[in-house]
C-alpha cells in the first residue's frame, strides 16, 4: 500500500531541493506533450532542474520526453514547465506517474495546462487541428488517488463536475477564433497503451461519448482537480483512430504531425498563459 506521508515528506524534500537552487515561484504548470518539445524556447528561463538530479524522482522514458523542469517567465507570468512526462505505460505505478504534477504545485503552481498528442474518433475534426477537454474519461485507467488520502494534497472524496475550467476552455476557444486555428471542445478518453486502440475499443469509445483518446493527462487532470487546481487540457489531433484512419498508426506519424503544427500549439499555450496573466 502507498506510504501517503513518506510520499508527501518526499515531495516536501524535492521542493527544498529545487528551493536551493532557485526561489522562483511558479503560478503556471506547463505539460509539455509530443509537439511542443521545443516550447522552453519562447521562455525567458530563470532556472532548468533535471528530474534526474532529485534522488528516486520518476524518469521518462518515452521518445522526445527528455525529464526538466524549466522555471521561467512567459508574457510576464511565472510559469513551470514539465518536459517530458512520465506515462502509466513505462511501467511506474499511478502514485510516480502523477508526482511531478503534485511537485509543482507544492512548489506554488495553482493552474496547469496539460498538452497531449491524441487520435481522433470524431469525423467532424481533423487531422492538424487541436481539440480543448470539456471532460474526460478515465474509467480504464486506474485512479491516481487510489491509496490512502494525503490530505494535506485535497480531500478523500474529490468532486470532478468540473475537472476542466470552463474560464480557459473558453479561452482557450477565443484565441482559436482570434488566430484562425481550428479548436473545438470535445471529450478526453485515456487510455493505459502502449498499444493502440483496436477497431471495436474505438467504436466502444465512440459510443461512450469520447472525441478523442490518448495514453497520459486524464490521471493529471483528476490528480490536479484533487489539489484544487485551475485545469486546460489542450490536444494536438495527431491522427484519426483505427478503423476510422486510413493508414496503419505508428508513433512516428504521431510526432511527424505534432512537429509539423507546433508552432500552432505553441500560440494557443502561450497566448493562454498571457491572458490568464491579465
Ligand atoms: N491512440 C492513443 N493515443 C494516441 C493516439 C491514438 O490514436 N494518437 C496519439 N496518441
């Protein structure tokens, strides 16, 4: 069973780690998803933490997810990056997956935008185009709070009717209409992968209610919502899902396509954090 307070003390122990290193206070969590590797360049950066340099601090494993955090300001917010995210599929339990999440808003943050690279089960949004999270699924992944309560983090029993802030979703959507870059509301499904989706899941998903599905940020919503935190979940639609797709997917295609509309995702992220600067 989870050591709740061991876990918390280790937490506390890694902010007084990163506190000897930079005071900086953060007020915005940034998760950078496959597409916006590159972000921290348009960040005006105070300090860089490798996950590595935190003694039993989770390290990713994926392509492109290199493990820092970047502290820095953007549009003249504190914000704090996640570069590269640690995925239920690598293999950790749910409780590591979610605790540089947890970190960074021990260390101050109480918004967080979560990026992501999903497959669409919509027909009515395309390929290139970004979907914002009005809800999520999360029911075939296991619950990051499952374990004892850290109450010191949020209560037992945590409401989820608004897991993702209706104040930047739609804020989200005007910068769409603003920019000319095709946005649309739609419903997350997480889902563990590593291997994607068959046919009949995506009909099942379908039929559930789900837009779009990907292998990491529902957890990090729930876990966020848990601690009280503003929540954007914003998606790169990297592919249409099988049996809708009229190609094989492969991982490859999924970052060739994020790469290739990053500068979009870049926009939506950064003119987000600069009106909730204002
Ligand atoms: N399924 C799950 N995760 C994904 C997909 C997909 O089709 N595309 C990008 N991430």
């Amino acid at each position: 069973m989870l050591d709740s307070k061991a876990y918390y003390n280790r937490l506390l122990e890694y902010k007084e780690e990163i506190r000897k290193r930079t005071d900086f206070v953060p007020e915005v969590a940034i998760v950078l998803g496959s597409g916006l590797g590159e972000f921290a360049k348009n960040i005006d950066v105070k300090a860089v933490i490798d996950y590595g340099d935190l003694e039993g601090f989770p390290v990713s494993t994926a392509p492109g997810h290199t493990g820092q955090f970047i502290f820095g300001t953007l549009k003249g917010v504190n914000v704090i990056c996640m570069k590269g995210r640690i995925h239920y599929y690598e293999g950790y339990d749910m409780s590591e997956v979610v605790l540089p999440l947890r970190l960074m808003y021990v260390l101050g943050a109480r918004t967080v935008i979560i990026t992501n690279a999903v497959g669409c089960m919509n027909e009515n949004f395309s390929v290139g185009s970004f979907m914002v999270s009005r809800d999520c699924i999360a029911s075939f992944v296991p619950s990051p709070l499952i374990g004892p309560n850290i109450d010191e983090l949020g209560p037992r029993f945590p409401d989820m009717s608004e897991i993702y802030s209706a104040d930047l979703r739609n804020k989200v959507m005007e910068i769409g209409r603003e920019k000319g870059i095709e946005v649309n509301e739609g419903v997350f499904i997480q889902l563990t992968g590593p291997q994607y989706e068959t046919a009949s899941e995506i009909r099942m998903y379908k039929a559930m209610g789900a837009d779009c599905c990907g292998m990491s940020s529902g957890v990090e919503a729930i876990t966020a919502a848990h601690m009280g935190m503003k929540v954007c979940g914003i998606s790169c639609i990297t592919n249409m899902c099988t049996g809708i797709s009229k190609t094989k997917l492969s991982g490859e295609e999924v970052i060739e396509i994020a790469n290739k509309v990053s500068g979009d995702f870049e926009k939506l992220v950064t003119e987000l954090v600069e009106k909730i600067g204002k």
